[in-house]
C-alpha cells in the first residue's frame, strides 16, 4: 500500500493556489481538467517531496476545483485520503471480512470508497493496469456517499 493524496474542495482556485503555492510554498505538479464533469483537479507537492512527487504521483496534495458555484459547509470542502494498492479487490474484501463497508465497490477493478470509523473517506486505487471487472464486486451497488 502507498500513500496517493489527499483531496481538498476549495471555492477560488486562484486563492487557494496562492495560498497553498506562492504563500505556503507548496508547488503544481499536474493540473486536470474535465470539462464534462465540470471540474479541474490541481495536484500539489512540497518541496522536499517534489522529485518523488513528479515521479510516483505521491505524496501530493489535491485540490479540487468545482466550476459551478457551491458553499462547503461543515467540512464538506475536506474531500478523502487516497491509496494505493497492489489488489483493489483482495483489499476490500479483507475490509469487508472485517465488518467495514465498502461505499463504493471495485466494480471496475480500478477505485473503491469506504469510511473509517470517523466518517473520513477512503479512496483505494489499484496499482498499475486496472483489474478485470469481477463478481461479486460487478453486481454491487453504491452503499452510502464516499
């Protein structure tokens, strides 16, 4: 397993990157935008973390930009931890075996969510190449917001 990143909302994307760029001293390694979901991810490293971050992706922070207007309130603008695993589907079901829910199954042999025991959202990805789509993951429905 390998730390990925964690996930910010923020409502100025100028005034967030000055903050956490020009101010905090953190710096852009990769930007994404989608027009069709109508969002624009910024992912950023420090800079002693900066040539593992280029390299590897992680660790990074990423702030996540929704074109559209909306007000975070009560923590909503706190987004997710991401990691990085060898099996996506072995780890969930280990997980599962353990009485945690699975927000958002591996359907896709690619991402799942789940929460800790204090409500913050896990993102599991898969290593490398995404897995076969399997069952019982296919069949599974979304079992709460991740």
């Amino acid at each position: 397993m390998r730390y990925l990143h964690t996930m910010v909302r923020v409502k100025d994307l100028d005034a967030a990157l000055h903050f956490y760029g020009t101010l905090f001293g953190l710096v852009e390694i990769r930007r994404y935008e989608n027009e069709k979901g109508r969002f624009t991810l910024v992912f950023l490293a420090a800079p002693g973390d900066l040539d593992h971050a280029k390299a590897e992706l992680s660790p990074c922070l990423e702030l996540t930009y929704n074109w559209d207007t909306e007000d975070y309130a009560g923590g909503r603008n706190f987004g997710h931890l991401a990691y990085e695993v060898d099996d996506v589907y072995a780890t969930c079901q280990h997980l599962m075996d353990n009485g945690v829910t699975i927000n958002r199954p591996p359907r896709d042999g690619h991402m799942a969510f789940v929460r800790s025991p204090d409500g913050i959202s896990i993102e599991i990805l898969q290593k490398g190449e995404n897995l076969p789509p399997q069952e019982p993951w296919l069949s599974m429905g979304n079992t709460g917001a991740w």
